[in-house]
C-alpha cells in the first residue's frame, strides 16, 4: 500500500493543503516577525531543505504560541525527516488548540501509524471523517490501516467512500480490486481490473492480477495467458507474474516453458518459496529428480527459516506486550525478564532496551539502566526520548555535566517538547546555572503555556535571580492554573 501513504503524505503538505495564517490578535510590530518565519518555512518546505522548514515554524510557534496550524506543518516537517516522536508531540499540540480541524486528526493518525500503533491511527483518521464526511485522505488513509491490519472488508469500505469523492483515481480502485480478490470476490475483482486497464492500459500490476484470478477457471485460462504475457511485457522484473504464468503453463501441459517461467521467478526473487517448491516438483514429475532435490531440500531450508523468524516475531511482540503489564502492575524483576526476552528474540529493539532501563532505574540500579539507555540510543538515534532519559539517569547518579550534555542532546531532536526544555532547566537549576536554567523553563512555558509545573519553575526562577515581580506574577498564573478543572 505504499503508494496509498504517498497519497495521503500528498494531501497533507501545505502547498496542497488551503490555510490561512492572519490572525486577528497578532499586533502590527509583531506580525512582520511572524510572516517571515512563516515565509522561510514554506521557502524551504519547497526547496526540499526540511531541517530548515522545521527550525522556522519553531520560530513562528515562538512568536505565536497560540497559533495551532504552525504546530501541524511543525509537526509535518518532523514527520517527513523521520523524527515521529517529535511529530506526534507537535500535532497533539495543534489539536490541543484546535480539536475541530480534520486535517490535524489525520496528521496524527499518519504519525501513530509511522509508529506502529493502528488502533490509534484508525481512531484519528475516524475523528477526521466524523468532522468532515467529505475528507478523502482520511477514507483513503484509514482503507490503509484496515489493510495493514487484514480487515479487508472495512478496508474495502473506505475504499468504496474514497472513491466516491475520488473515482477518477486509478490506483485506489486498483487498490480495491486487490482487496476484492483477497475477499475471494472474483467476478468483482476481475470487473476493477478491467476497470483499472481501461484507463490505464500499461497498468502491468493490473494485467497480472486479471491474469491470476483468470487462471482459477477453466473457461478463462486463455485470456489468462495473454494477461501474463502482457503484464511481463510492461514489468519484466516483477517475479511473481513469471512464478503464476509458470503455475499455469505447468497446469496445461506446457512443461519445458514452465520451467524456465519457474527458473525466471527465482532468478529475479531468490527467496520465493512458492516458486522453489513449484520447480522442484515439476523436475520431479519430469524425471530430474536430482535437480528437484535440490530444489526441494532449498525450498525446506528456506520455510523453515520463514517459521523460525515469525515466530521470533511473535514472541517477540508478547514479550513485549506481556513486559509494559508486568511494568505497570510494579512486578519490576518479572518485567525485566520479560523485556530481555525481547531483546534476545530481538536484538535491534530499542523499545527493549529502553523498557529495561527505565525498569533498573526504578530499583535504583542507576548504572544498569545508564547502560541499556545508551544501547537504545544507537539503535534510535534519532529518538529525543532516549537522551532525555538518559540525562534523568545521569542526575541521579550525580553527573551533573553529563546530564546536561545527554538533555540539550535531546532538544536537538526535539526542540517542540517542552518536556525536554523543562528537564534541562532542572539539571541547570541544580547546576547553579540559574539564567540559563531561566531561558529553558522560559522556552518550555512558551511551548505549553497552559502547564501549572512550567509556570511553577519559572516562579523559581525568577525568585532566586531577585526578580520578585515577576516571580509573583508567575505564582499568582499558576495558582490561576491549579484553580482550573481539568489541570494536568
């Protein structure tokens, strides 16, 4: 379903996407600032230069803390560079301030599915849609989900929504003919092919599909070789066309081209099980029994090696599952064992690592955790989360410099968390770098001005550098904050 994301990618860059960025509150003085942020940004969104783009929509939200829309193209930036974290903390932060905006509920369905998590990608491309019936990229975004989650018949129902707005696009209802199929609706999804190679008669993907649902009756077996050798006349190199035209040859008779249609598929894809099995029983069949044995004893090598790993997967996943509900029942020795089962099913997961150092810190074995939140890093290092923790444990052990090493590390991953400034702030403060931990608390408050635990430490900031107006004014903000309903 790739090109379904680069899709939905499409539709939510802001050179596509109709916005408006006045803003009735912002003063004469000021709005110059704010323009040519904004300016820079979509200049260097165009131009490609990302870190770029992002770096100024930081400038705008420092400006305009207010202004929801220059947190989701922040958070799209983050996105686009990789960094899903940050992105998804940027968009939580746009629907914090505006929660009616679909577009911003489908940013952070994309994010969520970026990381993993469906069910909550399905939750926010559904929030879209009930915001605005008339979204396409929110049915063609959740038919993707549901795909990625084998719910074809919802998949097929998004689909069916999405082009009812967009039934001029191809793709999508190539999309849906593929979903027919795996529903096992032939009739109907040979119909869509027909439909795709209509409009688009070099659709190769298309010809091998109407190829291989042609091929399963006998009435439709010769329409089925000329779909085969259309679809390799315009994709050459795609092995399973040559895998299904050889089933077919084979099934009729044709043996000597079904070997070398079968010999073709596992040239292009070595490890094609389906075709190595194929081969090696119609070498069999055909007397060359020491060719099909080989075939054969490969074909066992290699699905015995596709076992093992799923299932590698699969405990992997329960490890997993099983090590957060241990964590947050306190059973902390079980969840250890847990999450280094995980890790040694496998080794490149840096969510392991990382459930194992928080895990060691909370029974106090800060130099153990310090060692597993380190080996997260290398495999994430792009993850802000990992050099934040890691400047946690360093405090605790009293490493003051490299505490504040490991936190301004992860501001640079993620300058939008206003976590992250806070937690620097407070390894300044017990540094005795007093101003400087002002700045920080000063940068967190700007980016969730609406955070008592922000206001609080900018109160004592600005009580012990003497300044008492303001640390009043602060105090007299966040008793305001406590007073609230609702306060976090």
């Amino acid at each position: 379903m790739r090109a379904l994301e680069t899709a939905i990618l499409a539709g939510l860059s802001l050179v596509s996407t109709p916005s408006s960025w006045a803003h009735p509150v912002q003063s004469a003085e000021d709005a110059p600032t704010f323009e040519a942020a904004i300016t820079r940004a979509l200049v260097a969104e165009r131009e490609g230069r990302l870190e770029d783009a992002t770096s100024a929509f930081q400038e705008a939200a420092r400006l305009r803390p207010d202004h929801p829309r220059v947190y989701y193209s922040m958070a799209l930036m983050l996105f686009q560079r990789g960094l899903l974290t940050d992105a998804l903390v940027a968009v939580d932060r746009a629907l914090a301030l505006d929660a009616e905006e679909p577009l911003f509920h489908i940013l952070q369905g994309t994010v969520f599915h970026g990381l993993g998590n469906l069910r909550e990608a399905a939750n926010a491309y559904q929030s879209a849609i009930e915001l605005d019936p008339g979204s396409s990229q929110a049915y063609l975004a959740l038919a993707d989900v549901y795909m990625a989650t084998e719910q074809f018949e919802k998949a097929a129902e998004a689909l069916r929504s999405y082009l009812g707005i967009h039934g001029e696009d191809t793709e999508a209802l190539y999309f849906l003919g593929g979903i027919m199929s795996d529903l096992n609706k032939r009739e109907e999804a040979l119909q869509i092919f027909d439909q795709v190679i209509e409009r688009k008669p070099d659709h190769a993907r298309a010809w091998f599909h109407k190829g291989r649902l042609e091929a399963q009756e006998p009435e439709t077996m010769e329409q089925a070789f000329a779909s085969f050798q259309r679809s390799i006349e315009l994709d050459p190199a795609y092995a399973h066309t040559y895998y299904h035209y050889g089933m077919l040859l084979g099934k009729t008779g044709r043996t000597e081209e079904a070997i070398e249609a079968l010999g073709k598929a596992i040239e292009l894809a070595p490890d094609l099980s389906e075709a190595i099995y194929a081969l090696g029983n119609l070498l069999s069949r055909e007397g060359r029994g020491e060719e099909a044995t080989a075939y054969l004893e490969r074909f066992k090598t290699l699905r015995d090696e596709q076992t093992r790993l799923s299932e590698q997967r699969r405990r992997a996943a329960a490890a997993l599952g099983a090590g957060r509900e241990l964590l947050e029942q306190n059973r902390l020795p079980e969840a250890i064992e847990a999450f280094l089962e995980l890790t040694e099913l496998d080794p490149t997961s840096h969510q392991g690592y990382s459930y194992l150092a928080k895990t060691y810190r909370s029974l106090g074995q800060v130099d153990v955790a310090i060692a597993y939140i380190r080996r997260a890093m290398e495999l994430a290092p792009g993850a802000a989360e990992y050099p934040y923790l890691l400047a946690l444990f360093l405090k605790d052990r009293g490493d003051l410099g490299g505490a504040l090493q490991a936190a301004r590390q992860s501001i640079t991953l993620g300058p939008d968390n206003s976590h992250l400034h806070n937690a620097l702030g407070v390894i300044l403060t017990e540094a005795g770098g007093t101003r400087a931990a002002l700045a920080a608390f000063e940068a967190a408050a700007e980016l969730d001005p609406e955070n008592p635990t922000y206001t609080l430490n900018l109160a004592g900031a600005y009580d012990r550098l003497g300044e008492r107006e303001k640390s009043a004014a602060a105090m007299e903000r966040y008793r305001q904050q406590i007073a609230l309903p609702g306060v976090r």
